[in-house]
C-alpha cells in the first residue's frame, strides 16, 4: 500500500508541482495546478483534472473527495 494523504497535504503537494490522484482513481487520472502565463486568459492559479487519454477539464471536486485521506502523487 503507498503512503497516502488528506487533501490538505496533497494541496501542498500540487503547490509544489506534482500532480495527485485518489488511489482507487484510474492510472492516468489526476489533478494538477495551473499557473497561468501570460498567454492564458486565466488570471489565477487553477486545478484541473487530467484523465487516462489526456484529456484534460477543470476540476470539480466533491465534498467526498475533498475530505478522502487516500490521496497519492502520482508517478
């Protein structure tokens, strides 16, 4: 079983570049902080959700996933 975290320390974690999932979440699936740059329209860091064909959307997280302690960063 890999160490796993809350989300707090997995908000540290995409602070600090890496992107996270849940365990159970398929190989491939997770978040990611963006920076924008100046080319983005975006004004402000934002997380957004990358799925097992490289897909990506902005992340809606729910209570639920919010609160799980089975967060992992992902390899």
């Amino acid at each position: 079983m890999k160490n796993t975290m809350n989300f707090s320390v997995a908000l540290e974690m995409l602070h600090l570049g890496y992107s996270v999932r849940r365990q159970h979440w398929p190989i491939g699936t997770d978040i990611t902080l963006q920076f924008p740059d100046t080319d983005s329209k975006m004004t402000q860091p934002y997380i957004y959700q990358s799925d097992i064909i490289g897909e990506a959307c902005p992340a809606v997280l729910s209570n639920i996933t919010l609160l799980a302690t089975d967060w992992e960063i992902s390899e």
